[in-house]
C-alpha cells in the first residue's frame, strides 16, 4: 500500500527518470517506519486482547473503522496531492501515525492497568486507530505517485515494488523489536509508545531533508471520487505528460474502468486473503501453542512468524522480481499460486516450525503479487493519471482489512478448515480471473513514445 511525485525545481531527475539514491532513501524510510510500527503492534495485539480478555473477533473488528477511513481517504489524499505536492501529504500522513500510535498506546495502558474496562479500552483504541486511516492514508499515495512519474514504464515494476518492500523490510525489523520494547512500566504497550517517538524522527528528517516539491501534474478538477462513487465525472486536464502520453482531458479513475478492473479485482481478492492469513496467524500461534493461559509468552512466537513471513516477502521484492525480471501479470499469478500452497500447509501446522515457514510461504507469494498488482494498475493509466491510480491503489489495499481479518478469524473460531478453506478459494478466483483478463507483460511494459 506507497505512492509519489515530484518538484519542478529539480528538472535533472524529473528528466532522466531516476531518483536521487538520498531522497530515495527518505521515501523508503518513510513507509519502513510506519510499516514496522503497524506490524509490532499486530505482534503484540494477541497478547493484548487475551490479557484484556476480550473476543478474538472484537480485536480484529477494532481495525475496521480505521480500514475504512482508509479507503476513503487515500484518494482524496491522493488528489491533494497533485495540488498540494507529495511532501505536504506524506508529513501530513506520519503525523497521522504518530499521534494515533501514542494514543493507542495510551488507551490500551489504561485497560492493561485497570484505569478503564476492557470494552472502554477497545472502543478507545479503535478511535485513536482511526486518526491513522483518516490521516495516514495521506503518505502511501504521494510515495507511489512520486515514484511511478519519475521511472520509465519498463522499469516501473522494480521501482514499485522497491518502494512496497520498505513496507516488507518495516514488517521484518517491527517484530523483531517488538519484545524489546516491552519495557517495565509500559508493558505490552511499549512498541506503541517507542514507534510514536521513532515516528517523530522520521517526520523531522522529512521536513528537513526532502526538498518542497511542486507537482508535474497540477489537478485541475474536483477532488478523487470516493470507491464506488456514482457521482461526479468532472474532468481536469494535465499540464504535462513528459512520457510522451497525451495530455488529454482524463475522467476521474473509479476502481472497476476497464483499465484497472483486472488489476483491481486482482488485489481486492488477492488482499482479502492476505488480511485473513494476517488476522489469523496471531491467534492461532496462541492456540496451537497453548498460550492462552500467559499471552505474554506469546509476543516472541508471534513475532518470529510476522518475521519470517516478511523476510519472505522482502525475497520477493528485492530478489525474485528483479532477478528473473517479472512483469505485473507474471508476478501477480506466479505468487498468487504459491501463496495458496502456503495457506493449505498453514492450516494443518500445529507446531512454531512449521507455522513459521507455511506462513513465510504464503508471505512469499503475497510478496510477488501485491507488487504485480500495483504496477499492473499504474501501467494501464498515463503517467498524468498516476496521482489517481495511486489513490486506487492504496484504498483498495485499505478496503482488503475493513471486515477480513474479522471475519477469517471468526470463520477460524468457529472451524479451522473454514477460515483456511476461504483464503485458499479467494486465490483460486485470483488465479482464473487474472489468467483471463489480465494484459500480457510484453505489452504492458513496452515503453510509449
């Protein structure tokens, strides 16, 4: 879920296509921060529910207002962004993340310590997550656009997917760090708490090292329709196209045009899977180790699954993709079906081994797609539109988690093989959808003169 544009007072990267490796390195730092906050706190979520003694399905349900908001607020974010500039949306977006994760962090410390009731603690929690949908939404759109119009469409699936691994890479250091930021008087909540400060570097750094930018593309019409938005087709016209597209007057992009229906339903279903595998695998790392009785011992196990599947998923991101050069159809198939593999042996593991490496093969194969998917939907639009698509992007992945994880682990309360047996389906009708609909690779990364 990255997106971004740029300045014009630097014309020699907008020119050549690159970006310069330390502003490169700002973009990434940007979305491996807010990625390693959000995967210490799902490491440690578990643990938090049990001990609160709270329904494993409220815990998930806690995300879905914050999910929503997401949905609905990345493209508008994504379209501010064209008229505000990528640098103004991704400050906004980590303060966003900043001020949610330390009231998180707050609300949940007061349930842990007996201040507030369980149901109180939750219903605080949900409300400081949704400062993060509402707000944090705003920094993944205007990374992606300001990537996707700085690089050549045939280099474009790397770029992404170079930026979607910063995502991979926070999800790798996030649990690790996790256990040890439990600290003595803040407990369970002390990732929260230490990835709120860790944020607040972040946002410094950004402000100060990141030059202001000036978008390529100023938007002319009204603001990105919400998804499935039967509403305006106000149109606005590009100032440029430096990649040799037209510059014509361009509709609005709703998530099923015929351009992007493929890549979309790709990544509606392919992201329901995912945030059913996610949702579950905390709770069933509680159940099939027998911790239910000391949630606390639970942090590490968990952690080292969140780990293993991110560093499965950082393999093909920065190693599979570009190592045997995958366009968006090859890599959005390709890990669609080996993620199914991993979500059958997931279902039957019943010890930390084999739980682990089910998990970092499903992890695997989300790897490869969700990138594929991307790509697939910022190559079917102009580099004009790519602050749109962006906005697309980064909702549909926010739609993936609004009821998923709720209901996979509901679906997996109730029965194992239900919740496994859905996720495996879903990416089944990837599979057939995608094989029959999707653009061949050749032709959609052939660069347009």
């Amino acid at each position: 879920m990255a997106d971004l544009n740029n300045t014009s007072n630097l014309a020699s990267p907008a020119s050549t296509g690159s970006i310069p490796r330390g502003r490169m390195a700002l973009l990434f730092m940007v979305m491996l921060v807010t990625a390693a906050g959000n995967t210490a706190m799902q490491s440690v979520m578990p643990s938090i529910g049990t001990a609160l003694k709270i329904n494993d399905v409220w815990i998930s349900l806690a995300y879905s207002w914050s999910a929503l908001l997401w949905v609905v607020c990345a493209p508008v974010w994504a379209r501010r962004s064209d008229q505000r500039g990528r640098k103004a949306m991704m400050a906004l977006g980590m303060i966003g993340f900043i001020v949610s994760m330390a009231l998180c962090g707050f609300a949940l410390w007061l349930g842990l310590s007996g201040a507030l009731t369980a149901l109180w603690a939750l219903l605080a929690f949900a409300a400081a997550r949704s400062l993060y949908g509402g707000f944090g939404s705003a920094a993944p759109p205007a990374v992606q656009a300001y990537v996707a119009a700085r690089t050549q469409r045939s280099e474009r699936t790397k770029a992404l997917s170079l930026v979607a691994s910063s995502f991979g890479l926070g999800t790798v250091i996030g649990p690790a760090l996790a256990p040890l930021m439990v600290l003595p008087f803040l407990g369970l909540t002390g990732p929260f708490i230490s990835f709120a400060l860790i944020g607040l570097v972040a946002l410094v750094l950004l402000r100060f090292r990141l030059p202001n930018d000036e978008p390529q593309f100023p938007a002319r019409g009204d603001a990105f329709d919400a998804p499935y938005s039967s509403g305006s087709t106000a149109r606005h016209q590009d100032a440029d196209d430096s990649d040799g597209e037209t510059a014509e007057l361009q509709q609005k992009l709703r998530w099923f045009e015929p351009r992007l229906r493929p890549w979309v339903i790709a990544a509606l279903l392919s992201g329901h899977a995912q945030a059913m595998v996610l949702g579950i695998s905390g709770f069933l790392v509680l159940d099939r180790l027998g911790l239910r009785e000391s949630p606390a011992e639970a942090t590490g196990p968990i952690g080292i699954v969140l780990m293993l599947g991110a560093l499965a998923t950082l393999l093909a991101q920065w190693g599979l993709i570009p190592r045997l050069d995958l366009g968006p159809r090859a890599a959005t198939l390709s890990g669609t079906a080996i993620a199914a593999l991993g979500v059958l042996v997931l279902g039957g593991a019943q010890e930390l081994h084999t739980i682990a490496l089910a998990y970092a093969i499903a992890s695997l194969g989300f790897g490869l797609a969700r990138p594929g998917t991307t790509a697939g939907t910022s190559l079917a639009v102009s580099r004009a539109e790519q602050g749109q698509a962006s906005g697309v992007v980064a909702s549909v992945a926010g739609a993936s988690f609004i009821y998923a994880p709720a209901l996979g682990v509901w679906l997996y309360g109730y029965s194992d093989w239900l919740g496994f047996g859905l996720i495996f389906l879903l990416c089944v009708a990837v599979l057939v959808v995608g094989w029959s609909t999707m653009q061949d690779d050749k032709t959609l990364t052939r660069d347009r003169t």
